[in-house]
C-alpha cells in the first residue's frame, strides 16, 4: 500500500460517518412540519456546506421538537 491509499483507508469511516449523519439531518429536515429561526431551505444549505457543524447547529437550534 502506498501512502495514498493508507490516508484514504485512515479517512474513510470519518468520511461515511460524516455523510450519514447529513443524510440524516436532511431526512430529519425534510420530514419535519416545522423548523425554528430559519426557513427549511437555509437549514439545509447549512446542513450540507458546514458539514458535521451545520447538523449540529440544526438538531439543537433550528429543529422544532
């Protein structure tokens, strides 16, 4: 194995958590009724351009319990 494939190997359950928890947090945020602070469309801008940050920030600011 050279050194790229070990970086991608080390990087890859990070990346696929990451991505999991997106498609989460935009599964969460399309079935929603109701969102709080923001319209649903900017959630989910922040949701995919911050990612893991913007999922935060939407599971404990903008999701409507």
């Amino acid at each position: 194995m050279n050194d790229t494939e070990i970086v991608l190997a080390a990087l890859a359950p990070y990346l696929l958590l990451t991505l999991g928890f997106a498609a989460f947090c935009l599964f969460d945020l399309y079935r929603s009724t109701s969102v709080r602070h923001l319209p649903k469309w900017t959630w989910a801008l922040i949701c995919l351009l911050a990612t893991p940050w913007g999922g935060i920030l939407y599971l404990v600011l903008g999701r409507d319990r």
